[in-house]
C-alpha cells in the first residue's frame, strides 16, 4: 500500500464527514422550525452516512497496516495517523498526510461544535415540552395531598385533564 492510497481514503472520510456536516447544519434548520418529518428524513440520512464511514474507517485501518507491513513494521490497527506522521522518514509524506488530516480535523471539529448546537436544540426543545405537559396536566405536587371535597369546595383537585397518578 502506498502512501496515496491513505491519503485518498483520508480524503474520503473528511468527504463523508463534509456531507454530515451539511446534514447537522440542515438539521438545525430543521430543529429551530419544529419540522419533525424532515428531521426523520437526515436521521435516515445520518444513519446511512454512518454506516459508510465506518466502511471508510476500516479501509484506512487495513491501508495504514498494508503500509506498515510495506515499510517492515507490525501492523497494529490501533495506530493512529499522528502516529504515523512520527514515523515516516520522507518529509514529503509526512507533509502530505499532515495535511490531510489537518483538513479532516478540520471538518470534525466544525461537526462536533454543530452537533453540540444540535443537542442543545433537542434539549432545549424537550424541556418545552415538558414544561407544557406540566401546564396542562396540573402540577404533580397537586395531587400529592388528600384534600376532602368538602373542605376544598371541588370534586377534584386536578386542574388538568390527565390523572397523572397512574
């Protein structure tokens, strides 16, 4: 295995992490507008693009042990591309791939800054939810008292229209 053969495949992981990128920033989008279908539809997006990455990830597992085994090293699938970069001898390799993962980096970096943005929304949005089961179901603290109907002048001390005690 060459070291043009990583470079490519580095080049399609930051490819495929570029496409989750746009898909979170859709995702957002969506978010913010409450738009629940189309959200289903970048999840089975999300999914599928997972799915290929991890296919991506492996192939640059086997490229990177197809170049150790080349180069006279055991082949260890834990290495890492940092630790590649520390044991390559020719600068213009070891230039090269700094650079492609320089760009991937990149990319995962914009992608988790995004998904925590994401994340934030889902909670953000679950709280709401919550919050508004609560104002029409009653709060749950009334109900945690017997009141006698005759003292309290009601048949019930529920104010929503859900009997949250079952």
């Amino acid at each position: 295995m060459s070291m043009q053969d990583l470079i490519q495949t580095m080049e399609m992981l930051r490819e495929a992490h570029g496409s989750l990128l746009e898909l979170a920033k859709e995702k957002t989008k969506v978010l913010v507008d409450n738009k629940v279908e189309q959200l289903n539809l970048i999840i089975q997006k999300e999914n599928k693009l997972i799915k290929h990455i991890a296919v991506l990830d492996q192939q640059r597992i086997e490229v990177i042990g197809g170049y150790l085994i080349a180069r006279g090293y055991n082949p260890n699938p834990r290495i890492t591309i940092s630790d590649l970069i520390r044991i390559i001898f020719k600068l213009e390799e070891r230039q090269m791939l700094s650079e492609a993962q320089q760009r991937l980096l990149t990319v995962l970096e914009e992608l988790r800054d995004l998904n925590d943005l994401n994340e934030k929304l889902i909670q953000q949005s679950l709280f709401y939810i919550d919050y508004s089961l609560d104002l029409f179901a009653g709060s749950p603290d009334d109900d945690a008292f017997y009141h006698h109907p005759k003292h309290t002048g009601q048949l019930s001390n529920q104010t929503g229209y859900f009997d949250r005690r079952a």
